[in-house]
C-alpha cells in the first residue's frame, strides 16, 4: 500500500496523521473528522481513508465505515492492515463469512497479526467452526506472546517486580481487553500476590475468549483449587485431562483435588499411573506418598517418600514428611544425609525448614532434647519470617467477637438459623486432641468424618468483605444485620458447600477445622442444632507440640513460642466467653481426662450429640477412615499416655511461652477468673 495516491507536502501530512491516530484513541468521532479534513487536503489517500473506516466503526457508524473500507479493500487485497479493518468492519456489520475471508487475506499477508487471528476465531466460532476458531485462537495466544509489551512484563515478572508488571499488563488490556495471553499473565502476577478472586475472574475471562488454551484453563484449575473450590477446579481441569489424561501436570492437580474432595483411591490411582510414565518425579512421588498415609497405607507411604529422597536428596518436605509420620525412626545414615542437605549451597529456604524439623524428630526421639529444641527453634524462625502474622490482630478479633455476642444479642436471635442438626464441629487448637475426638465420633455408625473443611472460614471471609486487612472486615459486626432469612440461608449454604464431602447416608458429619472455635457465635446463628465440641488440651503440651509442628498451610501463630501463647490465651478467653453467653451450648473434651478415663469423657461426649453409645467408639483406632492431620498414625493406635507430660521434656526452653500463656497455664483445665 503507497503512502498516497495525489502529491502532498509529507510533514504536516505526517503530523496531521499522526494528530488524527492520537484521537482515534480518546475520541473517535474527533479523529473521523480529522481523517476527513486530511482528505480534502489529499483526497484518496490511502492511510488517512483507513484512519476514517477505522474512526466510525470504533463510533458505531458502520455502515458508513463499511462503504469507506470496501472500496479500498478491493483496491489493496493484499495490504494486511486494510484487509483487518475491512474484517472488523464486516464482522461488526455481521458479515461473518466475508469478514473471515477478509482476515484470511490480512494474514496470507502478515500471518503474526495476532488481532487478525483474534477477529478470524471469533467470526468462526460464530459460524459454528469450532474447530477452526480455536486454532486461530492458538495462534493469537502465540503470536500475542512475542508482542514488545509482554515481552516486558514477563522480564518484569522474572525480576519478581510484579507491580511494574501489573502496570505494563493493565495498560495493554486498556487497548486490547481481550487478549487472551495478557489475560493470563497479569492473572498470574495477581495470583503471586495472592489475590486469587481477582486472578480468577481474569482467567475465566480468558477461557470464555479462548476456550482451547490450555495453558489458561490449568491456571484457572489451580487457582479455583488454592481457594478452596474444589468442584469447580475439578470441571476445569477435567475439560484437560479428557483431551491429555497423561499430562503430568494435569494428572497432579486432578489428584490433589480428588484428595481433597476426600476421594483418596482416585487420586492413588492417577498417582500411580502417572509415576510410571515419569518415575523420575521426586514431587510426584511425595504427593503419592501423602495419599498413601492419608489412607493408612503407611508402610507405603515410607517407600514413597524414600523414593523421592533416592532422586532428591535435599528435597526437605520429603525428610519432614518421614518425620512427620511420628512412628518413623531415622538412622544414622538418614541423619547424615540430612546433614550433608543442610550443608549444600542455594539451598531453598523451605528445603532449609523442612530439614531443621526433621532433625528436631531425629533428635527428639533420640532423647537428644536440647539439639531437638535448637532444631524446631531453627525451622520455625525460617517460617515466621516468611509469614505476616500480627498476635495484635488476633487479639483484637477476639474482643471484637465479644463485643458482638451479648447475652442480649443472642436472646434476640433465639430459634433462628438452619435447624439442621447435622454438623458436629470439633474445634480448639492444633494438636489439641482434636483428631482423636473426631476419630471416636467417626467410629459411630450414625457419624461420617470428613477433614478440616474450609467453608466457614471461607464464608466468615466473605461476610467481612474479602479485605486484605482484617481490622477493615466487617465481620462480626456484620451479623448483627443479618435478617432471620439470611441467617438460615447460610446454614443451607454451609450445608450444600459440604455435601460434596459427604460419601455415606450417615446423618451427622464432623468438621474438625480447628480456627473454627473463633465462629462458635456464627455457628449458633445459622446452625443452632449443630454441636460444638472444643478439645483441650494441656497449654504446654498443646503450644509446644504446635510450636514443633509445621504445617501444610496456616496456623501462622505457631512459630513463636510468644505467638502462640497469647493465642491459646485468647482462644480461652473466647470461649470462656461463650461458656457464659451461651451456656452448655460448647462441650469441652479435657485432653488428659479423655487419656485418664476413655470410656467416661467418651460416654460424655456421645451424650452431648445426642448419640446412643456404641462400643466402636472405645477403640477408635481400628477405624479405617481416611485421617488428613499430623496426627493420622497416632490416631490408627490405641489411645495412649506417652504424649501427655512429654512437654516437660523440653521445659528449660518454654519460658517465653509460660509468660504469654499467663494466668491461663496455673488455671488450666478451667478459664482464670478475670
């Protein structure tokens, strides 16, 4: 295409094209009239008739862009910018046929026109060529990516300077919303951030444009699955699995989902399948190992885990993995091993972690308790430099709840809420006892246990507002506008979110999410037939036994010994407060009572839900269930009295811990009096 057609000066042409291409980004009507008076200065020409088609299909006037572009389309068949706009033009028009042959020709002429490629896959999905739209989408995802600007943010992502990424990424879309690869990467840079919402509306946006890319769809299954929507990343990453079931990748998300669905021998069974076509896997051969003792497969699971170790030995989660088992003993060779993973140089931070408390078990079982301290002490000073967690916050949450839950505020809402009696939540602390609760409970034949789900949290979160910071939610404070319709509507929802842990007929099921004792009031309101039961245990027991732990996720209050003091402090004023407001509505399982005198707490709890004793309940070990905790083999053994003073061993160490608790650890198993 020539620049013009008739002889002009060429700079104040260029400078009045250059105006006119200015407002067709701001004002399209402006730079119609604009490309106008540059014709009447040089009729015919090319560039500024083009700018003119251009200005009245992006101000809705199509009929008159269509008469302008086809004259000049037909003048210039091989010219690829002319032919694009003729596409728009006649696909705008709903010409849809005519407009794919005109991007046809616009890419016969520069096949890396990328919005050639995005206008061909929309009039052919609009035709009914599925076929063909989604491999011209390909190909715009493709060239989208050699694009300057992508180019840029992705170095920018590289750099971890996800701020100057989104900036890049947010202006590109501003131009071109709907470019499916820019989609996909600032939904990435958002999900680094950890704002999975955001990220998730970004990616289902762009398998809406662009159903076949694959690489957009996985993200939206991860993200869908890091927010705790599990049947929903399950349809996503199926959609993969059914075209690729024997992509790794793919494999290993369907698993961990099913997993956690509580569908562990689907999940085992991918898993095999998979390390047999990439056996060299050491994560795959991990994520098996953590199904395996999920399922009691314990022997297993060891093999598994020694497995990932022989193809890397530094990967520190696998050695913590072994330890976390707690009947595994290591060897000398293995605490060689471990030494020698320590000393290698750039070892990643959370491979560091998972060492030190691998040989805090090491040690610990080997009696070696000072070498085990300093271990634990090692890891957990790692992980709580990695963690934002404010002990201020948390105490003020507490206040905050009791603010809200006033005898009177409770009277008020008396036969409110779902009356469905189906949830058993057992709540408390971390290694509190609460897994062998659940195991006894789940031993009935009238009760199925799940695992810690994360839907009331989720929904508590939802109510507050979604806020980054939680001194901004507006929860609980929000409940006090909940009308009775929306109280009992949440406990239909938290009911129907549920479900789909629910694999038996029983009537009642178990959540044993632990932080759930912060929305005991919330479970009053919309579930008030629910129970409630909080296992206690010990404040040292429980605080150093949690302090020794590292967890999958959560539980930031954990690696400091103050932390978690003050928040097994807070937690018991909490529910000392509940105990007065609601009174009877909590039943408190002591952890060394239940140890002391099995069948009298374990009759005791039975009777506060309501449920006929059944002698399975005495021997909760021979369960078979699946068990999700740190405490998933200790629980598969009779109850036990070797853990209850264990803490003393390491007592010359819990003096941080012993001033946060307070008042708290002399009035233990009761509240102090305040």
């Amino acid at each position: 295409m020539s620049a013009t057609t008739s002889s002009a000066p060429t700079g104040g042409l260029a400078t009045a094209m250059a105006h006119a291409q200015r407002l067709l980004e701001v004002d399209p009507r402006l730079a119609a009239e604009q490309a106008r008076a540059i014709l009447e200065a040089v009729p015919r020409h090319a560039g500024a008739t083009l700018l003119l088609a251009t200005a009245l299909r992006l101000a809705e006037e199509v009929d008159a862009a269509l008469r302008t572009i086809d004259p000049l389309a037909r003048a210039f068949p091989a010219a690829p910018e002319i032919q694009l706009e003729h596409g728009l033009t006649l696909a705008a028009r709903g010409h849809d046929r005519a407009a794919a042959a005109a991007f046809k020709r616009s890419l016969a002429a520069d096949a890396q026109n990328t919005e050639a490629w995005r206008g061909l896959a929309e009039v052919l999905r609009r035709l009914g060529d599925d076929e063909g739209a989604e491999a011209a989408r390909d190909r715009q995802i493709k060239g989208g990516v050699r694009d300057p600007l992508l180019m840029n943010a992705a170095a920018a992502m590289i750099d971890e300077k996800l701020a100057e990424a989104e900036t890049i990424l947010r202006g590109l879309l501003a131009t071109r919303p709907d470019e499916p690869a820019a989609l996909r990467m600032l939904a990435e840079t958002l999900s680094r951030q950890g704002r999975y919402p955001d990220a998730e509306v970004l990616l289902a946006r762009c398998v809406e444009i662009a159903p076949g890319f694959a690489g957009a769809r996985h993200n939206l299954a991860t993200v869908l699955y890091r927010q705790n929507k599990n049947a929903e990343a399950l349809a996503e990453i199926e959609t993969l699995t059914a075209k690729d079931e024997r992509h790794p990748g793919y494999a290993n998300l369907r698993a961990a989902i099913l997993a956690r669905l509580g569908e562990y021998q689907k999940a085992i069974a991918i898993y095999e399948r998979v390390l047999v076509d990439y056996p060299n896997q050491p994560k795959g051969w991990m994520s098996y190992g953590h199904a395996l003792k999920t399922v009691g497969r314990q022997a297993d699971s060891v093999a598994a885990y020694r497995q990932a170790l022989a193809l890397l030995p530094t990967m520190g989660e696998a050695w913590w993995s072994l330890a976390n088992l707690k009947t595994v003993k290591f060897t000398d060779a293995d605490l060689e091993a471990m030494a020698a993973a320590l000393a290698s140089e750039d070892l990643p931070e959370d491979d560091r972690l998972h060492l030190h408390y691998a040989l805090g078990k090491a040690f610990e079982d080997a009696g070696r308790w000072d070498e085990a301290f300093a271990r634990y002490a090692e890891g957990a000073a790692i992980r709580r430099k990695q963690l934002a967690y404010d002990p201020e916050e948390n105490a003020a949450d507490a206040a905050r709840t009791k603010a809200v839950f006033t005898p009177a505020f409770v009277a008020a809402r008396a036969g409110q809420g779902c009356p469905a009696p189906d949830p058993i939540f057992v709540v408390g602390l971390p290694r509190s006892g609460s897994t062998l609760v659940e195991q006894i409970l789940a031993s009935h034949s009238m009760v199925e246990g799940t695992m810690e789900l994360p839907d009331l949290i989720v929904m508590a979160r939802r109510l507050g507002g979604k806020t980054a910071n939680r001194a901004d939610s507006i929860y609980p404070e929000v409940l006090a506008d909940l009308s009775p319709e929306a109280l009992k509507a949440l406990g239909e929802e938290f009911l129907e979110r549920t479900r789909v842990q629910r694999k038996t007929d029983r009537p009642f099921f178990i959540d044993k999410m632990p932080n759930n004792f912060a929305h005991a009031g919330l479970i009053h309101l919309i579930l008030p037939n629910a129970k409630i039961i909080d296992a206690r245990r010990h404040p040292l027991g429980c605080c150093f036994s949690g302090f020794k732990q590292h967890f999958a996720r959560g539980q930031g209050f954990t690696y400091d010994l103050t932390d978690i003091g003050r928040y097994y402090a807070d937690y018991v004023g909490l529910m000392a407060h509940f105990d007065a407001v609601l009174p009877g509505r909590v039943h408190r399982v002591i952890y060394e009572a239940l140890i002391e005198d099995p069948e009298r707490e374990i009759r005791a709890l039975l009777d506060h839900c309501g449920l006929p004793f059944e002698a399975a309940c005495l021997s909760p070990h021979e369960n078979d269930r699946a068990v999700r905790t740190a405490s998933s083999e200790q629980v598969r053994r009779p109850i036990f009295k070797d853990a209850v003073e264990h803490w003393q061993k390491f007592e010359s160490h819990l003096d941080p811990l012993k001033q946060a608790l307070g008042p708290v650890l002399d009035a233990y198993p009761n509240a102090p009096v305040i």
